[in-house]
C-alpha cells in the first residue's frame, strides 16, 4: 500500500527531461526547429507532468510541420520520441508515471525533410491586360514560405501604385505534386477599374491654409492613382512641422467620372512650444538655453523661433559667461515648391580659450531638395564683431557666401543606428572694413552608421572631417574664421581650441587646416541603458594643407540613458599626450549622441 501511495504522488510531480535534436543536414532547418520548440523555451521555466510534457511535445510536432512547410519540405515529417517511445504509444504515459523521481528522460527529435520542394507553376488569374508583374516568386526557385507569402502583397501594391486603386489579391493557393516535388502557386486578382486622382480635401485643420497645403503636395486631380504618390504627399505635409499626424484616406469608390477623391485627416501640432536645453563640458563650462517657437506664423507653415542660451556658466580659468541670443524665420516653399527660406539674426557674446568677441550675425539662405536624401542650401551672411586675443582687441566686418551639399539617409536624428550623414561647404569670405584679404573656407564631414545587432541595440559609429582656409595666411584671417580642434566636436579629452598651433604662452593660435576622425561602439545594456566605448584623432596646422599637423588621440567611455526622444549622453575622455590648456580629464554631458 505504501508504495502504491508513493506512486500515486510521483504521477503529480514534474517529469525532468533532456532534448535532443538529431541533425538533419541543413542548419537552417535545425535552428528554426530548435527557435520554435516549446520543449525548449520552456523546458527550466515551467516543469510539466507526464501528461503535459506529452502535450507539449505534440504542439512541437504540429509547429515542426510548419516549418517544414515554411523551407519548402512539403513531403517532410518530424519524429518526436519521449524514452524511446513515439508519442502515440498507449505505453508512454504509464512509463512516464513510473519514471523514478529525479531522474530525466529522454525526448529525441529526428527530421526527415525529405527533398526540398521548388516552385512549379505561377499563375495570376485576373491580371489585367498590359500589366508587368514586378519581380516575386518564380519557377524553380526553392519554395520558400516567406517569399511565397510577401508575393501577394507586393502585387496589391503594384496594381495599386499604376491605378488600380480598389485592387485585390488573394492569399496564394498552393498545390504540392508529390511525384516531382513541385509546388504551384496561384495568386488570384481581383484589379477593379483604373482610376485617377479626384479632389483632394482636409479634414482637421485648426488654422493652417488648405490652398496652400494643396499646392505644397503637389498631388493634382486627374494623375493616376497611386499608394505611393499618396504615401509621399502624407510625408511632405508631416515634414512642414504643422501635423502631429496625416492620414490620406481615398474614398472607397470612384466617381462617375472615375476619379477617387481624397481626404487627408491631419492631427494638428500645438502652433506654440517651449523648450529648455542644457549642455556640459568641462572645458567650456555649462550653457543653459531656453526656446519659444510658432509653428504656422501667417497660415503657411512658416516658423519663428526665438532662442536665448547662457554659454560658459560654471566655465573655469579666465572664460567668463556669455550669452546667444537668435531668431529665425523660415518659410517652406518660398518662390518654388520644396524650397526653404531662412532669415537668421543673431547677438553672441562667448569666450573662448582661445579667444572672446561680441558679434552681431545676419543671414539670408535658400535651401532645396536634389533629390530624395541630396539637398543643396546657399545664401549670404554677413557678420560685424569685436575679437579678442592675446590682449588685443580688432574689429572686423565680413561677408560670406556659404554653399553646403547635404547627403542624409540616416534613420534618426537624435540617436542613428543605420545610414550616412555627410556635408560639403565652401564659404568665400570678403572682409568688408580694413585691409584684409579674400580667402575661402572649404569643409567636408561624413558620419556613417552600421547596425552590428539586431534593432540597433548594437551600432558602430564612425565620423571623418576636413577642412582647409585659401587665400590668406594665418593671421589675416580673424579668430573665429580659423580652425581648431579639442572638445565634443573633434577629439574629446583635449579642452575645446587646444589641438594645433600656439602662442608663446601656450594659448591656442588657430589654424588653416584640420582633420579628425572618431570611432566609438554604441551597445544598449537593458532596455534603457547603453555603455559607448571610443577613440577620437586629430590635428590643426597653421599651413593649408590637412594630414600635417601634429596628431593627438583621446579616448574614453560613455554612458547612455535612452529615453522617448532621444538618449542623455555622458562621456569621460582622456588625452593620450597632455599639451598646454587641457586637463587630465574631460567630462561631457548632453542630449542625443556625440555625432
């Protein structure tokens, strides 16, 4: 009686057991069966009985099958033994009841894939007459779950995309032939008549101009329907910064005359925001900052922003605080659809290491889209200030004519994982008052992005930049013209201006050329931290010409703090060779990546 009572409660207690999987020659196959195994993913998190260690190496079985199916072994099977017993086995429940306590069974499981099947016929009732199917599934090629079922939606898509507004396609039908392992697939179509862009309307709008926004998308009634012409409009009226959200919605049927007309509901962003900013470093101190912004100044979507910063709080040495003072007007579509104008003023008291001023800055740019990720941006400035350095104070008036190419495909402003960011700017200088000579100021910079884990969790960054001044030697060109390297921006570790040339008394003395390069590795550590090992190098030399200067490198570690909007950057940076002005340390902290 005893020990039928101890069986009894061995029936309720948790069967401890092993999995193996048997190899089957194609390690895809085996990693998704493994990936999808509930024997696995649970086997030390929930313990099962014998009755339900049963079922689930069962639901194993079904979800094997699918597999199978997905890589293309339609023929396929999975064998699952439990002790060497097969799962439909009346035997195998009473062996796992009487299995002693602690010790583990056995589960095995063994593929047989069988021949992998290809795809035979591809057929497309209803297709209209004339149609070009776009590149998908076609005979021969291995049968393949994923791309079978993408099919179907990328042919809606292209019958949408060539006017086909209403246009239906089926979930494939497949029929396998056993005898030639063939696999045909019928995608059935349902086009529905082709039709045309009809009027277009808003629904929402709190203030901004309908005609206006209408001209702005550039979708006109009469042009052929298109998922995508309504995609790109959706994406120009988000990119005027008025709409929290845009929503095309086409009518569910065409007009007599076969035109569709077309809503867009916009969500409409609050038209006044402020912001507060703040950034440390320890060699140039904390800057504070504060912004207040209209978002649709005159009903088309222009911006005014003014900004106020306090630069070099808490600074150390001599620099003393400053200020920065801006506005700026920008009006989208300005003489031409896509293209930007910006008026700029700006009153900037700052003082450097290796110099200070008080400057009043004014400017005028047009900037326009070259295509979908090219933009090209020109227009004068003109700039009036008093410089400061080494004790000697000098005026200057300047005129400038800034040119940028701009190439972007980078994924996220605040915090990219894939992509480039890239610039060139020339800017021709004329010194205005004085005798100072013409020069010309040339930049490049490029940052590119690459994804080493799966959703960005894990990105190498990498950053280039160079630049040299022509036409005018070191000291005819003023302070804040020159270059210099050291801080956030170039090599952190070094205090900002302290890389290249200097004065007798160690102070920074600029330079006409420059070049840096930074490497760092940004790993998320959890869901809201990350940790960003890196190394920045660079030079300043007072002749023309980059690559000539002395090198100095810094390195560091950063942490991160990933937030909605963005990630709280905090990075300590070491110089590898101490030169005057700079520390033994630096310390940085900001919103959203170094670069």
């Amino acid at each position: 009686m005893a020990v039928f009572i101890g069986r009894a409660a061995l029936a309720a207690d948790p069967v401890s057991y092993t999995v193996n999987f048997v190899p089957s020659g194609d390690g895809a196959l085996d990693g998704l069966l493994r990936q999808s195994s509930a024997l696995v993913a649970v086997q030390k998190k929930l313990p099962a009985g014998p009755f339900a260690l049963i079922g689930r190496a069962r639901g194993d079985a079904r979800k094997f099958a699918v597999v199978l199916h997905s890589l293309g072994y339609d023929g396929g099977s999975v064998e699952i033994t439990i002790g060497g017993d097969a799962l439909g086995d009346p035997a195998l429940l009473d062996m796992l009841n009487a299995l002693p306590q602690g010790q583990a069974v056995a589960v095995r499981v063994t593929p047989h894939q069988g021949a992998q099947f290809r795809l035979g016929k591809v057929q497309t009732p209803g297709l209209p007459p004339g149609f070009v199917v776009p590149p998908m599934v076609k005979p021969g090629q291995p049968a393949l779950a994923a791309p079978i079922l993408a099919a179907a939606p990328a042919l809606r898509a292209a019958l949408r995309n060539a006017g086909y507004a209403f246009a239906e396609v089926s979930q494939p039908w497949a029929v396998a032939r056993l005898a030639t392992h063939r696999l045909d697939v019928t995608y059935t179509i349902t086009p529905g008549p082709r039709v045309r862009i009809g009027p277009v309307s808003f629904e929402g709008l709190a203030r901004t101009n309908a005609a206006f926004l209408r001209q702005h998308i550039a979708l006109r009634p009469g042009q052929p329907f298109s998922d995508t012409s309504l995609a790109l409009a959706r994406d120009s009226l988000l990119g005027l910064g008025v709409f929290a959200a845009v929503t095309p919605v086409p009518a569910g049927k065409a007009a007599a005359d076969g035109e569709v007309p077309v809503v867009f509901r916009v969500v409409p962003q609050k038209r006044h925001a402020v912001t507060l900013s703040a950034l440390y470093a320890t060699d140039t101190g904390l800057t504070l900052g504060t912004s207040w912004e209209d978002r649709d100044v005159f009903t088309h979507a222009e911006r005014l922003k003014f900004t106020a910063a306090g630069n070099g709080l808490a600074a150390t040495g001599t620099r003393a605080p400053g200020y920065d003072l801006k506005a700026v007007f920008a009006k989208p579509d300005f003489a031409a659809r896509g293209q930007m104008l910006s008026v700029s003023l700006e009153a900037l008291n700052e003082s450097l290491t290796a110099y200070s001023r008080k400057a009043l800055l004014g400017g005028v740019a047009l900037s326009r889209p070259l295509g979908a990720h090219l933009s090209f941006t020109y227009g004068p400035q003109f700039i009036t200030e008093r410089v400061r350095q080494q004790g000697v104070n000098r005026d200057y008036a300047l005129a400038q004519l800034p040119v940028t190419l701009s190439y972007s495909t980078a994924d996220n402003l605040l915090e990219p994982t894939s992509g480039v960011n890239a610039a060139a700017t020339v800017t021709p200088t004329l010194p205005t008052a004085g005798t100072g000579k013409p020069f010309i100021i040339a930049q490049a910079s490029m940052a590119g992005y690459i994804p080493v884990e799966p959703a960005g969790r894990g990105v190498l960054a990498l950053r280039g930049q160079v630049g040299s001044i022509q036409g005018a030697g070191v000291f005819q060109v003023p302070p804040d013209q020159r270059f210099y390297a050291g801080g956030s921006g170039t090599v952190r570790g070094y205090t900002y201006q302290t890389i290249g040339p200097l004065f007798p008394d160690g102070a920074p003395e600029g330079g006409l050329a420059m070049d840096a390069a930074s490497l760092e590795f940004r790993q998320r550590v959890g869901k809201s931290f990350g940790v960003v090992p890196f190394i920045d190098a660079g030079q300043v030399n007072a002749g023309s010409r980059p690559f000539a200067g002395t090198l100095r490198v810094g390195a560091g570690l950063g942490l991160r703090y990933y937030t909605s909007i963005g990630p709280i950057r905090l990075d300590l940076a070491f110089p590898f060779t101490r030169v005057a002005g700079s520390g033994a340390f630096a310390l940085y902290a900001g919103f959203g990546e170094a670069f």
